[in-house]
C-alpha cells in the first residue's frame, strides 16, 4: 500500500522547514569559518563526546593541553550524526565560553539505538562494551522487557549484563509477597541458566557496589532499564560528586517517573566510562523481522532450520522444532512465550 500523497502546500511546508533549517546550518558554518580566519580556533584535536544537545555536542579534549577538559560545540552541517560516546575530530575554541566545532566523526565500533514514537531508529550511544540491564523489585520486572533488551543487545553485539537493584527490597516483607519474591528469584535462575551474567545489587550496600565497580572497569558501559530502576541512584554512589537527579515512583501506579533527558557520559574513576541513558518503559524492536528476533534468543539457534516447513511460525506448525524443544524442556516456556509477544508486537495494526 503506497503512502498517503501530500498536497502541495504541505510538500511546500515541509520544504520550507528544510529550507530553513539549512540556512541556519550554512550560517552557524559560516561563523565558524570567520572565527577559524580570525584564529579563534585552534589545531584540530582528539575528542569524545560526552552528551548531546540538538545540534549541540559537549566534547571532551583527549590529547593536547587541553586534555581532560569539555567544551560545547557546533557541529558542522556535513558531520554525520552525533551521539554521546562517539570520537571525534575537533576544534576548541580559544575562549573557554564559546563553541569549538567538530569537523568529523571518527568510525563506530558499535551503536545502541531505539525506536522512536514513530518507529524511527533514534541512536542512544556508541562505542559501546557492554549494556547493563537494570531492573529491581519495584517497578516489577516482566521477562517480556527483559528480553527485548537483550535481543536488542544481541543484535547490536554489546554484551548484556543483568543488574537487579535494589535487592534490599527481597528483605522487606512488607514490600513484597512471597509470590513476588519467587518470581524475581525464578527471573534471575532463568539467565542465569542461559549463561547471563547476572549482579545482585543495592546501593546501600558495599559489596554489592565493588562487585559493581570490578565489572565497569576499563569498559565503556550504558545504562538502560524502566524508569525508577535506580540507574540514576547506582551511578551516584559510584561516582561521588555527578549528583544524578533521582526519580521516586508514582504512589499510584509504582512506576518510575523520568528523570534523565539526554545520555551523558561520566569516566569512572578507576578506569572505563558510564553512560546513563534516558529511562524507558517499552522498547519495541519493529525494525527486526521474526527470523532476527528468534535469533536474539541464544537458546533458540540450536533448533533454528530443523522445523519440517521453511516458513514455520513457531506456533502450532507440526513438525515444529523449537515447540518441541520446550516439550523436552530444552527452552523454558516463559522464553517461547516472550518471543511469541515479541513477533505479534511487529505485525501491523
């Protein structure tokens, strides 16, 4: 089915926006040209960006005299895209309190990226090693959002890590059920199982941080999880002095309320860097087909080409090599369960 035809003075709104967006990008470069003619801006240097800001960048200088320090930055209309993590080439400007410019970006070595409202791929940071999961007794985590984050992870090949917070919680009684403690407990024995790494946590506790902070070191970690997790609260206790805003959960709904607006990077002062990314509720993986995400569950690939029909569905097909493989207990029912919401979350409306 073909797209809906725009009218003329739509088509000519659109390209007036473009229009307008351009000449304000030629006149941002132009003043940069003026500045490098005047000497305004020194050599080009090595840098790594820290957040982001619409056409906006904070780099950080990481070679020259300047090292170590950060500077907001106009980014030149032919640079690709920016987003925090990403290494670059730029310009520093002589005042302190004015913009330097980055003339390029430098290769990914990865990329984690998230659908928009609108089913567009919006990326959230680069050069990632590992993508630590966080969820914790409240909110209540669902096996359904787990699993969308580590196929996601397995098909950008960053290494997921599960972080279960605020494990002070499964001490309370008052707080939670027995029922809710066993389905926690059951959640974790089911990747770990499958050869997940999995970190108990709380932020009241030391232990539980040290072991924390020996899986963040000398890597270039993301954050990401449900709002109210308490990714906001781990950081602050590892890095003393960032004083992340935290977010209480609503008394109604025990949801977390959000409070980080842009992925912002902080170095670990033992070595490797953070990156706390904006809290989201769903993550919708609409970009993959069926065949991707069953790939994303590693205990499927075995089974994966041996079902009897080329185009089996996984549901009630005969000769179904993944249904039979949860009979003989080979892949857990929670899992099969997860990938079928997965799949019939992709198909149209």
């Amino acid at each position: 089915m073909s797209g809906r035809k725009l009218t003329r003075q739509q088509q000519w709104r659109i390209d007036k926006v473009q229009n307008e967006r351009n000449e304000r990008a030629q006149r941002k470069d132009r003043k940069v040209d003026n500045s490098l003619e005047e000497g305004l801006l020194t050599e080009p240097h090595a840098g790594l960006v820290t957040a982001h800001f619409g056409r906006q960048v904070e780099v950080e200088a990481l070679d020259g005299h300047l090292q170590g320090q950060r500077q907001r930055c106009h980014v030149r209309a032919n640079v690709e895209s920016l987003v925090t993590g990403d290494y670059v080439s730029w310009r520093p400007h002589q005042t302190p309190e004015e913009n330097g410019v980055v003339e390029s970006r430098q290769p990914r070595r990865s990329l984690l990226a998230r659908p928009d409202m609108r089913g567009v791929m919006k990326a959230i940071a680069a050069n990632v090693d590992q993508l630590l999961l966080v969820i914790a007794p409240e909110p209540e985590p669902h096996a359904n959002l787990i699993d969308r984050y580590l196929v996601a992870a397995e098909h950008t090949d960053i290494e997921p890590i599960l972080v279960i917070n605020k494990w002070d919680l499964m001490q309370e009684p008052q707080r939670l059920t027995a029922a809710q403690q066993s389905h926690i407990n059951g959640l974790l024995e089911t990747y770990r199982q499958l050869g997940y790494r999995v970190l108990i946590t709380s932020a009241y506790q030391q232990q539980d941080l040290q072991q924390l902070q020996d899986n963040l070191r000398d890597r270039i970690s993301v954050f990401v999880g449900q709002s109210g997790v308490g990714k906001s609260s781990l950081i602050n206790h590892l890095l003393p002095g960032v004083d992340l805003r935290v977010g209480s959960l609503s008394e109604d709904t025990r949801k977390g309320r959000h409070t980080t607006t842009t992925a912002k990077l902080f170095h670990f002062p033992q070595g490797g860097q953070l990156i706390d990314s904006p809290g989201i509720r769903e993550f919708s993986l609409g970009y993959l087909q069926p065949e991707d995400v069953a790939q994303g569950f590693m205990e499927f690939r075995p089974f994966l080409g041996l079902c009897r029909f080329r185009d089996c569905r996984h549901q009630q097909d005969p000769g179904c090599a993944l249904k039979q493989a949860v009979e003989e207990g080979k892949i857990a029912t929670t899992r099969f369960a997860s990938y079928h919401h997965i799949v019939q979350s992709l198909q149209p409306e």
